[in-house]
C-alpha cells in the first residue's frame, strides 16, 4: 500500500520527527511520501483533481494528516475529495470540530464531559458584560490559535477590561470568556490513539506564566494519568470523530476538565515519555487501511491449509 504523510512546509523545524515518522511508515507502506500541503493543488474542471507535484493523491492507498488549525479549511478539502477511495484517521468532522476550540466544548459538553463553562460572543462589549458571572481570574480566547497564543489570564476583572478594549477585534470575531480552572500552570496531554491513551504527559508552566503549552514555554514530564483521565480522553476523542488526537485535561480542584483536543499533537511527547508515537501511529495506519481497502487477513494457519489442499488436489488429480 501507499502512503502519503500530508504536513506543512514548516516541519523543517521539528524534521527529525517527521523523518522518524516516515521511517515507521515504511514498515508498512511502500512507497511513502512525505508532502507539504502548501505544494497541494485542487484543480476542477470536468472533474476534481488533488495532486502533489503532479502526483494524483487518489493514487495513494492511505493520506496521513498532520496539519494545524490554520490549514483545516484547504485539507479538509482535500480531504473530502479523497474520502471515498483513500484511508485517512480521523473523520473530517473531527478535523471541523477541533479547529474551533469552542465547537470542541459544544459537542463535548454535550456527551456529558467536564468542560470549563465558557461563553462565546462576537461582541467586545458583550465580553465584558459576561466577566462578573464568570469569576476571577478568568481565561480570554481566540479562535483558531494554538501553542497558547490566543490564551489570555486576567487575574481580575479590571485587567479583562482593559485588555478586552485593547483587543483587535474584527467584525464577527469570536471571544471566549472561559472559566480558569485553578491548577498550578499545569495540565495533561493524552496521545490518543484508537481506544488507547498511548501516552501522556504533564505540562508545566513556565514560572511568570499559566499557558503550560511546550511552545509557549512549558515542560513536559511523564505524567502516569488517573483511570478517570483515560476514559475521559477517549471518549473526547470517539465525541468528535478522532482516531489519533491529543486531549488536553486541568485537573482541577472538583476533577478533570477536558479544555481541547488537538488534531496535530506535537511529537515532543515521544521524546518526553519515550514511547515511539511514530510506530503506534504506524501501525494503528495500516491495521485501519487495511480493514478500509478490504485487504484480507490470511493466517500462516489459513496458508499452510492451502498449500495442503492444493497438494493433495494435485495429487487425487495425478492418481
Ligand atoms: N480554562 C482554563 N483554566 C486554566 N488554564 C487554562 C484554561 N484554558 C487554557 N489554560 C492554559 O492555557 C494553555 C493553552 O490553552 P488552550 O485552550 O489549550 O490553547 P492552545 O490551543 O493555544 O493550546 C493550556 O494548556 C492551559 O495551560
Ligand atoms: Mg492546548
């Protein structure tokens, strides 16, 4: 079978990962290709194609995403047109759902899993109306950000004020006004995948912050998560679709509330707990891919069988 693993141009940065990944891939594939979806073109015309440098992706048996939020809209185009004929994990709902980090809470909050309350408005004026109701300190976000870029802490209500008013906000723009859930700057990253926590982590703010992001400068440890965290997490990721997702969870002081669930979980925590992500992603791929092209299991036991039937038909047919 043949795979190609969909990132961005910017995984020169973490390439090692990208390299180990493709290196577990071809356990499985052959061959596999690495491509950077800002080199993707969809073209329509009679008919709709999605080629990589002139590579029809409908050629390929399996398409691996490891895409961020700012790319969902293009790749879940993508996406939608390999659908029929290409294994991918993760449905595009998913995809849809987690690129919006309060959609993510609507669907989960739904499915009876503990979420911060949070309230969406596209109001500045509206935002700051919420701010008594919802408690101090409290947490401000935009959408569509990640690695703790669109988090805000306002120890109090005079200082969401002001930063409110001094947000550049758009017309139509979203703010989440959402609840802090009282945790020393730490939370937990589960691995997710298929009904498995595969690995996990606990992520520690840096000392002048609360953002425990490793890209806003926290540090993971390997953190061995309650039984109640691995539930949660996997049923956050069965809620919005996910097969391979990171899920985010603050423990906080009246239990685990899930705050996101990450399409494109960074690799650090292979490094960090020392479990080869790459391989169980791997794997996970090709058992999925397989069931998907109705590619047959056949047995060493199934094999030898035929092999003996074949004799002996051979045989009766001699005699
Ligand atoms: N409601 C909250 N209460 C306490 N800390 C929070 C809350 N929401 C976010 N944080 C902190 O900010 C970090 C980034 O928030 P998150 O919503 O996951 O955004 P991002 O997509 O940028 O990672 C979290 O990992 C956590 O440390
Ligand atoms: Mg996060």
């Amino acid at each position: 079978m043949k795979a190609c693993v969909l990132a961005y141009k910017g995984i020169t940065k973490s390439k090692d990962y990208y390299l180990k990944l493709v290196k577990e891939m071809e356990r499985y594939f052959k061959p596999v290709l690495l491509a950077p979806i800002d080199n993707v073109i969809i073209e329509v015309k009679d008919d709709v194609h999605v080629t990589y440098k002139g590579k029809d992706l409908k050629n390929f048996d399996v398409i691996l995403p490891r895409i961020g939020p700012s790319f969902i809209p293009f790749g879940t185009l993508i996406l939608s047109h390999l659908e029929e004929d290409v294994y991918f994990p993760n449905t595009i709902e998913a995809y849809r759902v987690a690129s919006n980090k309060f959609y993510t809470l609507m669907e989960l909050s739904k499915h009876n899993i503990p979420v911060p309350r949070t309230l969406l408005t596209i109001s500045q004026e509206m935002s700051k109306s919420l701010l008594k109701s919802v408690g101090e300190p409290v947490i401000i976000k935009r959408l569509g950000t990640s690695g703790g870029k669109g988090v805000v802490y306002a120890k109090d209500i005079q200082s969401a004020n002001t930063f409110l008013d001094a947000f550049p906000h758009k017309r139509g723009q979203e703010i989440l006004v959402e609840e802090y859930i009282k945790n020393p700057g730490e939370d937990v990253r589960l691995f997710v995948i298929g009904d498995e926590v595969v690995a996990c982590m606990k992520r520690i703010s840096k000392k002048d912050d609360v953002r425990s992001n490793i890209h806003a400068g926290g540090k993971g440890v390997p953190y061995s998560p309650t039984d109640e965290m691995v539930k949660l997490a996997v049923k956050a990721a069965k809620v919005i679709g996910a097969d391979i997702c990171g899920v985010d969870i603050i423990d906080g002081p009246g239990g685990p509330y899930v705050i996101e669930c990450n399409m494109n979980p960074g690799f650090a925590i292979s490094r960090i707990t020392g479990v080869n992500i790459f391989r169980r992603m791997a794997e996970f791929t090709f058992k999925n891919a397989r069931i998907f092209h109705h590619v047959e299991e056949i047995s060493i036991f199934e094999r030898v069988n035929e092999r003996f039937s074949t004799f002996f038909k051979e045989l009766e047919d001699r005699l």
